[in-house]
C-alpha cells in the first residue's frame, strides 16, 4: 500500500495503482496462436487528449516508463471453448500460446485475457488476435526512421523528440503512408488487404503511443512487436537495447506463415540492413523484397554491402531515400499493381 501523498502524486501523474493487464496483438493460424501482454501493479492510464506545450509533452512521455510489474503470476484466456494459461516473467511479460482445436477464420479476433486469484478476476484486458488471408504478400517493417522520423542514431535527438513531441505532433517521411497502403492493398485476398507486422527495438512502453501515431496516420492495421519493457531509471535507454531479439521476432513471423512471400522495410539508421541479410541467409525462399530508407550518411557503406549481398542471393532490394523512389521501385517489380487507365 502507498501513503497518501504517493497515492496523491500517482493521481496527479495519472498512474493506476493495482494490478493492470497490458494485452497486445497477438497473430497465428491453424497450428498456433501467441498473445503477448504485461502484468503490472503500476501502470500508465491511456491519454485522451494531447497538448502542444512540450512540458505537458514530456510528463506524458516519462509517465508511460513509470511500471512495476507483478511477476509469477497467472493469467489466461479462453479459445473456441478451451482454457490457455501463461505465467508472468520477471518484468510482467507473458506470453500465452497454444494450438486451437480448430482453424480459426481469416481476420481479427477479440480475446479476453484474465488475471484471477482464488477464482476471482482481479484485472482482465482485450485485444485482437490476427489470423490472415490466403494472401501473396506480407510485410514486415520497423518503426522509427524508417515510416516514424525518430533520429534513432543519435540518442540526443531521439530523446528530445519523444520529450517535446506526442504522437499527433509527430511526423511520418514524406510519402510512406502512400507507400504502405499501396502495398497493403496489392495482390490483396478480395476485400481483405495485406498482413502488417510492425518489428521495433521500442520498448512495449511505447505501445499505445505508437498505435495512436499509426492510427493518425491511417497505417495498414497490423500486429505490433516490441522490445522489453523500461522502467523510469532507464529511460535514457529508451530504443538503444539489444537489436537480436528483431532477428528472432521476425523469424517467428516466417516460420508461422510458411506459405507467404515476405518484404522487409527499414532503414540504415541501426543494425535493419544486417538483421534483414541475416533473414535473407537462413530464409532466401521467403523473402521477396527489402527496403531500406537512408538515414544516416556514416553507415551508407556498411549498408551498401548489405544490400549488395541479399540482391546476389535473389532478392529485389531498395536502398533510398525518398518514398516515391520506393513506390516506383515496388511498381516496376511487381509488388504494386498498375492500373491502367
């Protein structure tokens, strides 16, 4: 329990105290269904309006960093009829996974998932869990510097964009919107457009500020996975944690949906044109298209060679800097149909 001036300064900082479930997207077929979440004692409430006053900015940003979590916990939810229980990590994090007993339909699915103790629901949470369509393509992107201008390779400048700006401040590049959604209507299963997985090193922190950006912005709807949750005391880390965890998230991506050819968007701003040839190496079959937005000048060799190493395994690359050199690179491979008038 907290003393009343806590208690009082959580109120005024609009933090919960008392359990919290933080439920996630999750994605899967026939075979196997994963859905993500935290556990946590102290967490955030949403925001519902943004100012422009970069203070009112800042406190938001920092509150978001303000979490404890509540490990070794139960949590479960329930699937056609059948139980699926996970445990909490140290940090809260949990993972719930399991084989359904019978193919789900295409398209996104509400789950609930609960907290109880003693067979009493303490804290339970809603997301939606994304099944996709027979589909030619699907995407893989990174977020920051590569559709979000974040200056991810300098701490300074990331820091002072996430502190002065919020998510309806913030700016996309020019013409990745258009992009996007191009690919995400083309070759599309009828009505339905193309699967989106948004691959990030940003901290599950970031999760809601992120999903508000994307939502401003109309991006195609897809699943997000992010990087391990901060506490406040390490949010001058904030995006700089380890980049292999991005290697094996997009590895599970492959592995559960076999059957689709896979483009890779990023940019040269951190470790994406590594990440994205160590993909290509261990997947050549599946991988049709990388992208990789220039950013930052001191890694333009490093990257070249990259890029250089998955053309000569086969795969249709992009290294550019303006999203209209992208979308033409995309239409003259096929990747975007062309209407013809």
């Amino acid at each position: 329990m907290f003393n009343a001036l806590t208690q009082n300064l959580l109120r005024l900082l609009s933090i919960h105290a008392g359990p919290t479930l933080k439920v996630y997207d999750g994605y899967g077929d026939e075979n196997n269904i994963v859905v993500y979440g935290h556990l946590l004692s102290l967490s955030p409430m949403p925001v519902k309006t943004y100012r422009r006053r970069w203070l009112v900015n800042a406190l938001s940003l920092l509150r978001l960093f303000i979490v404890k979590p509540i490990a070794n916990a139960n949590v479960s939810l329930e699937w056609q009829g059948n139980t699926h229980r996970g445990v909490t990590e140290k940090d809260g994090f949990f993972k719930i996974e399991w084989t359904p007993a019978q193919k789900p339909e295409s398209g996104w699915h509400t789950v609930t998932v609960r907290y109880t103790v003693n067979d009493t629901t303490i804290a339970e949470s809603t997301a939606a869990v994304f099944t996709p369509h027979d589909s030619q393509y699907a995407f893989i992107s990174d977020i920051d510097d590569t559709f979000l201008v974040s200056h991810s390779a300098t701490l300074r400048k990331r820091l002072y964009v996430l502190l002065t700006k919020n998510p309806e401040s913030r700016k996309p590049f020019d013409g990745v919107v258009e992009h996007y959604r191009l690919l995400a209507k083309s070759h599309a299963h009828g009505d339905a457009p193309n699967p989106f997985f948004y691959v990030s090193s940003s901290e599950w922190n970031l999760y809601d500020y992120i999903r508000r950006f994307a939502d401003k912005h109309e991006l195609p709807r897809g699943v997000f996975l992010l990087n391990t949750i901060k506490r406040l005391s390490q949010f001058w880390k904030t995006g700089q944690g380890k980049h292999e965890g991005k290697f094996v998230r997009i590895v599970r991506i492959l592995k559960s949906y076999p059957d689709h050819r896979y483009v890779l968007l990023g940019d040269d701003s951190q470790r994406d044109p590594f990440i994205y040839a160590s993909v290509v190496e261990h997947f050549p079959q599946s991988v049709r298209a990388v992208y990789v937005r220039r950013i930052r000048k001191a890694n333009e060799v490093k990257a070249s060679e990259a890029v250089a190493q998955m053309e000569k395994a086969g795969v249709a690359c992009c290294y550019f800097t303006h999203s209209s050199e992208a979308i033409a690179h995309s239409r003259s491979i096929g990747l975007i149909e062309t209407v013809e008038s």
